[in-house]
C-alpha cells in the first residue's frame, strides 16, 4: 500500500489516495478504517454470477439475419418493389452501430473508488470544488450521473474501438461509495453493503439496461431506415417534419407488432404511454412549424417540445390508418410520388390525401395546431 496526499479546503479534511495493488481508493483523513474495510472486501472480492439476459423475439441480431426481410417491409409500406441501397445502407449502418454499443456492458467491477460522507461532499461542491460526476440539485441534495462518453460519429461504436473504449473507461472510472450514513454499522458493514450495490448495478443493472435499450434500438433501426426512403425518394422539403418522422415510427412499431404481437410491441414503443408522458405538452404542439432536423440548432425549438412532437406526429398516422386501412400508406406514397421530390411538399402530401381518401389529413392534426385550411387542400 502507498498513500498520495491531496491538498484541504478551509474548514474540511486533506483527501487522501490509497493504493492497493490493482485498486485505488480515495477519501478524506480521518476515513481510513473505511479504507482498509473495503480493501480487505476488494482483495477476497467474488463475481456475483448474472443471468445471460433474456432472448428478444425481434431482436439486433434477428434484424441482421434477417435483413432482406425487414428491408422489405419497410420497402412495402413505401410503395417501393424493393428497399434502395440509401435504405439498406442505412439498415446496416445503424444495426452495427447499435449490436456493437452491446459490448459497453460493463464484465468487471471499476478499480477506483471514492469515499464520501455526504455532508461534506455538498460541503465541497458548495465551496466550489469540482468532483467528477457529482452536482447540486434544485432542493439542496446531491445528483450523480456519468457518460461513457461514445461518439458515432468518430468511429468509437465500431466493434473494436467500443470495447477498448469501455475499458479504458472503466480503468479511470471513480465509483463513489456514500460512507456513514448508517448509524452504528461498522466500517466493514458500510463496505459490505457498499460493495453488494455497486455490484449489482454493474452486474445486473447494467444488463436490465441493455435488455430495455436493444428494444429500443430494433425500433430505431426500422425507423431510421423508413425515414431515409421517405427522404431520398419522396419528400425532402423543409415543412416535411412531423410527417417524415409519424410515418417512420408507425411503420417501426406496425413491423414489429406483426412479428410478435401488441401487447410485447409495446415494449419497443408504445404509443398510449407515449402521449400519456407528454399530455402536459399538448396545447404546445404545433407539428406544421416543427423544424426539419437540420434547421433545429438555427430554428432554437424546444428539447422538450421537439421530443413530445414524435408521440403526436405519430398519433395523427396511426389514426388515418386506423380509418383507412394499413393499405393508406403505400397508396399515399405511390400517389405523392406523381410529384418529383425536389417539388414535394407537404401540400403535396395532403392534397394526395385528400385524393386517395376525400378526408382532410388537417383534421388529424393536433386541434391547437390545425391551420386554416384553403379550399382543395
């Protein structure tokens, strides 16, 4: 064992960092019986075993086996006799993205940690210190959250560079353990208890997690594919939002629903919930001034409205289909695609509505939001 000293505020105690073999500790002077409690618990410390997580019916690697099958449905509900290779590329690109994210579930416990009583750990953070993770919330007590920090966009989800990344995360990573909190148990006991929770959110929370987020990415995968037909082919116009993205999460959900049923459907999206979540949001919702996504950051629209905008955009598809049939979209887009797409907008979408169906698409949109129609539109 080696120790490091760091430097004290006013009026709080010097951290200190202990050393032993593989694993770090840090904590404040004053706190090394909890130190070498959790020591002795790290040093005979045994894996807890887990449970492999439970098999999806249509999960990541389904959608990869798969892949020519769900490629065509989606190309079905777009009129197309067969998915583009923009869709296909598209289908792949984010599968792989998302089986790979799979490898950040985390095979070992962290091999740092800090000790904190929580009063003195606000105390710091009230002082201006700044420790990793931790912040103060609106009512006074303590908020932790983490990142791993994985960024798409520079490769680090790629199979390889996401399970040296997790690794590397995780050797700096530092668990904070809350000390003292429980009167009259002992410093072995708190580390006892300590140790148990962290394993079991490593171990067990972490793959729970992972079960609930592959869900959440096959729908992704399926979704982001019908928008990019939608895109490439049809329909690219700036007013194309709300239409774009209703249409590719009930085409993601209807897929789905087919293969396995409604009631486990509403594992990988629910719609009902969905509204529910966001029914403080309604009398926002305008889904015709919902910018295209490339205009959000110049538009400064909302988060929270911009996210609450996909429950409802998707409830105005759901309910023209519940009227006309599942047969409405790919005659909606057989029709639409009379317009070129560098022509299209929505305006052509609701004027080959009204075609198809002799009903109005306005009068599905949210009430606080329909505009007044023109005559023919």
């Amino acid at each position: 064992m080696f120790i490091m000293a760091g430097r004290a505020l006013a009026g709080l105690p010097e951290r200190k960092t202990f050393q032993f073999g593989e694993f770090m500790i840090e904590a404040s002077a004053g706190d090394e019986a909890y130190v070498e409690a959790l020591a002795l618990k790290l040093v005979s410390y045994q894996r807890p075993k887990t449970e492999p997580p439970l098999a999806l019916k249509v999960g990541l690697d389904d959608l990869a086996k798969r892949r020519d099958y769900f490629l065509g449905k989606v190309a079905e509900y777009l009129a197309l006799p067969k998915p583009t290779g923009s869709m296909a590329a598209t289908y792949d690109t984010f599968g792989t993205i998302w089986r790979n994210m799979q490898a950040v579930v985390p095979d070992k416990i962290p091999r740092h940690y800090a000790l904190w009583h929580s009063e003195e750990l606000l105390g710091r953070i009230e002082a201006g210190e700044k420790i990793a993770g931790f912040s103060k919330d609106g009512s006074g007590g303590l908020n932790f959250s983490f990142s791993f920090g994985l960024n798409s966009g520079v490769g680090d989800l790629e199979e390889k560079n996401a399970q040296t990344h997790l690794n590397n995360y995780w050797n700096s990573f530092v668990c904070p353990v809350n000390i003292g909190a429980q009167p009259g148990q002992t410093p072995a006991e708190n580390m006892s208890a300590g140790l148990e929770f962290i394993a079991n959110q490593v171990f067990k929370g972490f793959r729970e997690a992972a079960f609930t987020l592959q869900r959440q990415n096959v729908f992704n995968v399926l979704h982001e594919t019908t928008e990019n037909g939608i895109i490439s082919l049809y329909l690219s116009s700036k007013d194309r939002r709300w239409f774009c993205d209703g249409v590719a999460n009930y085409v993601a959900w209807k897929i789905i629903e087919r293969e396995i049923g409604a009631e486990e459907a509403k594992g990988y999206y629910d719609l009902t919930a969905e509204l529910k979540k966001y029914e403080k949001d309604a009398t926002r919702v305008d889904l015709v001034a919902w910018p295209a996504a490339e205009n959000m950051d110049q538009a400064k629209y909302a988060e929270d409205l911009n996210t609450a905008n996909y429950a409802f955009a998707t409830k105005v598809i759901a309910e023209a289909c519940a009227k006309q049939g599942d047969g409405l979209l790919p005659e909606l887009f057989t029709e639409i695609g009379r317009t070129r797409r560098e022509k299209a907008t929505m305006d052509t979408v609701f004027k080959a509505y009204r075609r198809l169906t002799g009903e109005n698409l306005h009068s599905y949109l949210p009430k606080s939001a329909a505009p007044t129609v023109k005559a023919g539109g």
